[in-house]
C-alpha cells in the first residue's frame, strides 16, 4: 500500500490557491476550462525554486513570501494619479491603452485608424472571436509566469492592426497600491503593417504584476517594440513578452529595466516563417539589493531566419543580475545565422551577476555564436579620462553610458530613444 505525498505549499501558494477558488467571472465554459486547466498546471509544481533549472538564479518561492490580494476596481483618484504618470511620456503615439491595476481604462484611451482595440473584460465576457488568439504566440503553458497569468487575467486588450498600417500605439500600465494584478495583451499586426509598439510600465507602492504581451506578426510585417519598466522599488514585477513570426517579417525588441525589487522579463521568440529578422536587446540598471532577471528563449524553428540578442546590465551596490538566453536551432532550420550576447558591468565588489548563454543546435548548415562578460570599470581608461581632468565621478557616468549606449544606439524612434537616454541617466545621478 502506498499513499499519496503531498507537497508542502507555501503561504503565497496557498493563498493563490485561495484566490482563484473565489475568483468568480461570468464566463464562457470553454473560458473557465481554460483558467482550471492553466491554475491545474501553476498548482503541480507550485512556485519554481532554484532546483527548476529555468529558475535556478531567481528562487520566486523564496522571493514571493505572500501573494496579494487582486487588485479592486479603480477609483477615480487612482485613475487619476495614472493619468499625471502617464503624462510624462507626451504624445508617443497615433493610438493608446491604458490599463490601471490590471483594469482596462477607456477614458484614457486614444484611437488611430488602422487600430483595433478591444477591451479583454469585453470580450471575455462577449466570448468574441478575438479570444482564439489568446495563447497563440509560442509561451509555454508550463511556465509559472504564463500558468498564472492565464488563471487569473481578467481584463487587458486585443489589439488589431489592419495590413498596410503605418502607426504606433502606446500601451501605458499603471499600478497603484498594495495589491497583485494580471494583464493580458494581445496584438495582431496583419501582413505588411508598420508598426511601433511602447510598452511602459510605472507605478506606487508594494504591488504585485504579473503581465503577457503576445505579438502576432503576419507575413511582410515590420514591428519594433519598446519596453520601459520603471515601477517602485517594492514590486514584484513578472513579465512575458512572446512573438511569433511568419515569412520575411522584420521584429525588434528593446528593453530598460530599472525598476522594482525583483523584476523577471521572460522572452519566448518564434520563427514561424522563413527570411524573418529579429534583434533583441535590453539594458538593466540595478543597485540597492535588487535582482532584476532577464531570460529569453529564441526558437529558430523554420530556415533561413536570423536573430541578434544584446544586452546589458549595469550593477551596484550589492544588486543581483540574471542572463539566462537559448538559441535553439531545429532540425530544418538550415541556413540559421544566430548572435547572442551578454556583458555586465559591475560597480561594486558586492553585486552579482549570473550568466548564462546557450546553444542547442540540430542543423549543420548555420551560423552560431554566444558569448559573455562580466567585470569592473576599465581601470587604465578610467585613468586616462581622469588624467584629462574630467572628475572621476564624471568619467564613470561617461563610461556606463557609453557601455549602455550601444543598445540605445539601435532605437530608430526619436522620442523613445530619448525617453530611455534620460531615464537612464536620471539612474547614474542616484545609483540605483
């Protein structure tokens, strides 16, 4: 006879558990299937630790000592407080959404012809046909981040932009507040379209997010996305962003993450179509005892495709960084050409960094390479700029930003790239 061994859950496992047992919705059967089936999976494994190899450097079970409560429906002083965050970016784009505490914000929102934009809440509860695109984008179902966020978001956009489109839309999230909100974002962009994405992430005070970018990108199609994660020093930001690609699409991702406590950006890229290009690329700023992960995962499933990853993290005090990347190339995907790099920049004796870049290659006809850094300021040209009399402090700003820049350098828009200049370098002033 044996008998069943069950798991010892942890307080924020067991109050996600309870969560989701009151989480009520007047939903489709196939909607609530879906959320069992997706909560099912979070609940086998619990919280990944630093036994789950994807999260050997970031132990979420240590770190997540308590799940918040979901986050209540918006009053009109919260709404508020978002609208004067927002404004900080000005006009960034033909079109915006705006989604507060994981809440879908109409009043805020700015439409564009050639966009589409759909409340999540609406269509859930609609059961549009929009939904068929939720989960579409390549992220597994197995992952925490992804497990949870397919349980619990109940509110967020589906985003539509037609073929021939040239625009850009700004996807403004705002948290206020103690408390755990999950958002869901999933943006079509048809063949031939030309679009911008913004990504922005700030708020106040101890909250929990958890967020899902999905990008279909259909054939032809040229996307940059921008990401600025710049939220309170008490979060606990999790983040996926998934793309999948078809034939001869041009996608770019670039991301500055400097804010939160623990912060995880999770990247699952998918070639689904021969002759398509991407460039991923991140800067991550950190200091004060935070941990700010990075962890990305580039599929080259079909041939003749290529990818170039570039990130940067700059460390002080005794911040903790994480680089976890894959390229895996599959058996049919001849004629792959797939660059990844990763360098950190250590300013204390204290802060850490973990590395770890990968190859897993099945096909003979490609061209692959990885490699990482990690160290101090250069010392002989520190010393060569300070012998010119430029203060030491001075040099060191001037040789971050230089060492930050090179992903910068990539920003084709204007506006963003001076955004993420200045956010940057308001980071330098205060170290961390």
């Amino acid at each position: 006879m044996t008998a069943d061994i069950q798991p010892i859950r942890t307080a924020a496992e067991t109050a996600l558990a309870e969560a989701f047992a009151r989480f009520k919705q007047p939903l489709p059967a196939g909607e609530i299937a879906r959320r069992d089936a997706a909560f099912a999976e979070f609940h086998k494994a619990g919280l990944p630790h630093r036994r789950v190899e994807e999260w050997k450097y970031t132990d979420l079970r240590a770190a997540m000592r308590e799940a918040k409560p979901l986050a209540e429906p918006n009053s009109a002083a919260v709404v508020a407080m978002a609208k004067t965050a927002i404004a900080q970016f000005g006009s960034l784009g033909a079109a915006r959404a705006v989604i507060v505490n994981g809440q879908y914000v109409q009043d805020l929102a700015q439409a564009a012809d050639g966009v589409e934009i759909t409340p999540l809440a609406a269509a859930l509860t609609e059961s549009s046909d929009l939904l068929a695109s939720l989960g579409q984008s390549g992220a597994p179902a197995s992952n925490t981040a992804v497990a949870l966020n397919n349980a619990f978001a109940s509110d967020g956009v589906l985003v539509r932009m037609s073929s021939r489109t040239k625009t850009t839309l700004h996807l403004a999230l705002h948290q206020e507040g103690d408390h755990a909100s999950y958002t869901r974002i999933v943006v079509a962009v048809d063949a031939g379209a030309e679009v911008e994405l913004i990504e922005t992430h700030t708020g106040s005070g101890a909250h929990q997010t958890n967020t899902m970018v999905e990008i279909l990108v259909g054939e032809g199609a040229r996307v940059a996305h921008y990401k600025l994660q710049d939220e309170s020093r008490e979060t606990l930001h999790l983040a996926t962003l998934a793309a999948k690609l078809e034939g001869g699409v041009n996608f770019s991702s670039t991301a500055l993450t400097k804010g939160a406590n623990l912060a995880r950006q999770q990247i699952f890229l998918t070639f689904a179509g021969e002759h398509s290009e991407a460039v991923l690329g991140g800067v991550s700023l950190a200091g004060a005892r935070r941990h700010l992960d990075t962890t990305l995962f580039v599929d080259h499933a079909v041939p003749n495709c290529a990818s170039r990853e570039r990130y940067k993290t700059v460390l002080t005090d005794d911040a903790r960084g994480v680089f976890q990347g894959k390229i895996l190339v599959r058996r049919d995907a001849q004629k792959t050409d797939g660059q990844m790099k990763s360098d950190a920049l250590l300013l204390s004796e204290s802060a850490e960094m973990d590395l770890k870049p990968e190859l897993e290659i099945y096909a003979d006809d490609v061209v692959c390479a990885h490699g990482a850094t990690a160290g101090a300021i250069d010392d002989e040209l520190l010393f060569y700029l300070m012998a010119r009399g430029i203060p030491r402090a001075e040099a060191e700003t001037l040789m971050i930003t230089a060492f930050a820049g090179e992903v910068f350098e990539g920003i084709e828009n204007d506006a963003v790239r001076d955004i993420f200049v200045a956010s940057a370098q308001n980071w330098l002033s205060n170290r961390g």
